[in-house]
DNA sequence: CTAAATAGGATAAAAATAGTCTTAATTATG
DNA sequence: CATAATTAAGACTATTTTTATCCTATTTAG
C-alpha cells in the first residue's frame, strides 16, 4: 500500500524545480541534487515532459523546468502521472475489476478512501509545500 | 499504491466467517463461498490464526472460527496483520527508511495521510459491515 | 487405527519495481 | 558545417513482491 521510488523521485524532482522556476536544469543537476538516479529521472522526466507538468528543451543547454506555476501543481498531479489513479483496491479504480462488487459491503469503503487520499493530496501544491 | 489480493481475501474470509459467529467452518468450505483460491487460504488462516482473530482447530471436524465478536475486529486489524503497517511512502512507517525525512517537507503529508486512511480503518468493524 | 483437518515450510511462476543502456534526434556554439 | 551536449524512445535486465501450490507433520474425532 506504498506509492513507489519512482513517484517520490518524481516529487523530489518537482519539489527541486519549484525553488528554480524559471532555470532550466539538467537532469544530471537534478539527479545529483535530490539522489536520484540519473538514467532512472531521465525516464521519470520524460513522463513529467508528457504529461505537460515540465516543459524540456534539447540539445546543446538543454534541459528541463516547470511548464506551469509551482502553485498549479498538485501532489496529486504527480502521482497521477506516474502510477495512475489512486486507488487502496482495484474496485475502487475499476468496478469491473472484481465481479463481487455489487454485493461486497467492502466497495464502498475503498471508494470512500480513495476521495479522502485524493482530497488531501489536491491540497498541496508545490508552492504551499516549499519551506 | 493498492493493497494486495492476499488482504482483500483475508477481508472476504472475515466477513464470511462474521455471518456464522459460531460455527466451526472449513477452509474448503470458506474459499468456495468467497471465491478465494483454497491453498492460498489456508496461508491466510495462519496469519489470522497467529494474529488471534480466528481461532483454530485441527482434526476431524476441525476448521476456524472468530476468536473476537465482529464488532471487536475492524479492518486495520486484518490489514495490519496480512501487510503490516499501513503507510503511502516509507517514510511514514519508518522515518529511518529515508535519510531525506528530516529536511524534507512531504515527509509530513505522508503522516497525515496514514493517520487519515487508519482512522477510516478503524470506523469499520466487521459488525457494522453486515448490510 | 484411520481419515480429515490445520501448521509450517519449501518451492515456483508471474508481475511489478527499479533501474541501465543504446541509439536517435535536437540544438547552441565555435 | 562539425561537434559536443542534451533529451527522447525503447529495449533490456536484475531484484523484489505477489500470488500462489505442494509436501510433510501434527492433531483429533470416531
Ligand atoms: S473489496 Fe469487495 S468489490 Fe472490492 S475487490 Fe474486494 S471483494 Fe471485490
Ligand atoms: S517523502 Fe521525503 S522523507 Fe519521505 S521518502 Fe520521500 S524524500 Fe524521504
């Protein structure tokens, strides 16, 4: 029931941005910075860079840095990103997933979970979680 | 970010179990009802046995009961007993875990979400569970 | 004594996690 | 234009976790 490395680097990463936001740093800056992985961020940026929360630039002075204000991304933005939606069991991201569904007085309680994880994570944003 | 399958058949196999207080019933017979693979079952009754929420007894005519009334069982019980502590990030269940957690300012969030998804655990025994 | 049941441990297949590596595309600069 | 630096994409790999199964031992009612 863990969130895994690669969305916390990925939070780390984020969390290294916010206090640059207009720098466009390099993978290797950022990896070393928050001990991440370099080639493991590379794939995590790419996925960031998808997604729209980071914007990258190629080449010679390349990099990346934030595509929207720090204030504008949620805790739960990164986590979507990275390892989709947030859900404690399968039916409560999918009802499908599991035939019992319907009958299981379980369900709901997962769902209920679900929303208060989601509601806390949407209150936090980089810019209110900078020190 | 899930709990796994092992722990929802636990759920499933206690809420069986709190429908029929008294009786003394079969592994066979409790993963047939609830759909749960019977060998694997039987692992999980070790863990609850172990753990005091069933009782067990071995034998011709053996088989498990509750070791508690439903109500003195809630579902952080079962969790805690199949995976453990229940935590979103490392951090928040072994702040050792990560080097990071004194300076780091997510740390915190993690807390409040493990605080908030326990106390949602611990609303729910499996009496008011009965629909 | 025997059949039926759980206990415990070893084993195994599949999936997820956590990364690495190679090649391609892009771009600032000399 | 040539080059060096940088991200993009995807293949690949190692480790760990999940999801079981199976075998042997122990227990016990009849
Ligand atoms: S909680 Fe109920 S509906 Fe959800 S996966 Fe478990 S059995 Fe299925
Ligand atoms: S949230 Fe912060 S303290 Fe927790 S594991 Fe991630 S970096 Fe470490």
């Amino acid at each position: 029931m863990r969130i895994t490395r690669e969305t916390d680097y990925a939070i780390r990463c984020i969390l290294y941005l916010s206090e640059l936001p207009d720098k466009v740093a390099m993978a290797g800056e950022i990896a070393e910075a928050m001990k991440i992985p370099k080639s493991f961020l590379a794939k995590i940026l790419q996925k960031l860079t998808r997604a729209k929360i980071v914007h990258s630039f190629r080449g010679v002075k390349g990099g990346v840095r934030l595509a929207k204000k720090p204030e504008d991304i949620s805790l739960l933005d990164v986590i979507n990103t990275i390892e989709g939606d947030v859900g404690m069991n399968i039916c409560a991201v999918n009802e499908k997933a599991c035939d019992q569904s319907k009958e299981c007085s379980v369900h709901h309680i997962w769902i209920e979970i679900r929303e208060a994880v989601e509601n806390i994570l949407k209150r936090y944003n980089f810019e209110n979680l900078r020190k």
